[in-house]
C-alpha cells in the first residue's frame, strides 16, 4: 500500500515527465522547466533527509527527479537512489533508468 509520501512521490514524477514533454512540443520553455526541476528537487530532498522513501517506486522517482539535477552532485545523488531501487526490486533501475538516459549516462555539465 503507498503512503502520502509514496502518492506524492509518483505525482512529483508525473510532473517531471510531463513538463519534458510539454518542452519537446513548446508548451514549456526550457528555463521554466529548469524552474520547476529545482522546486521539485527541494522537496524530494526534503522527503528524502525526512526518512519518507519506502518503497522500490519511491527511490526510483526520487533518482528521477535528481537525474535532471544538471550537476555532478546531483548525478551521483540520482544513482545513489536508483542502487536502493534496484536493491528492493524495481527493474527500470536495474536496466538503466529511463527512456532519455540511463544511470551509467555521464553528465554533460561535469566538464
């Protein structure tokens, strides 16, 4: 059964997906889903230091959001998640993470 945190979890992940494609069709600029991946993060990491990740579904849509951090630091944080997934059992992240890039995917803002 998914708690609050695992509801709220998913529907943070549906907005992350959603805004990507609403950029790839120009409903959404990239800066206002840049805007809106940063709002997302603080409250995944504030869900995250508050020990609210339960579940396989959880960690993998915490990795997600982090994925798109566009730092190292956040990468690392996203395959950290994505190993926890994994370990109980969630097979998007044992085969790579998602359509756009898995989490063997170096960053292109490392350089």
């Amino acid at each position: 059964m998914m708690g609050l945190s695992g509801a709220e979890l998913g529907a943070i992940y549906l907005a992350d997906q959603r805004d990507r494609e609403d950029v790839d069709v120009g409903r959404l600029t990239p800066g206002e889903m840049v805007e809106r991946d940063r709002i997302r993060r603080c409250r995944v990491d504030e869900l995250v230091a508050e020990g609210e990740l339960a579940t396989a579904d959880d960690y993998f849509h915490a990795a997600m959001i982090f994925q798109h951090g566009g730092s190292l630091a956040y990468f690392w944080r996203a395959h950290e998640l994505a190993l926890r997934a994994a370990e109980l059992g969630d097979m998007r992240a044992r085969h790579g993470g998602a359509r756009r890039g898995g989490w063997r995917r170096p960053p292109t803002t490392a350089g």
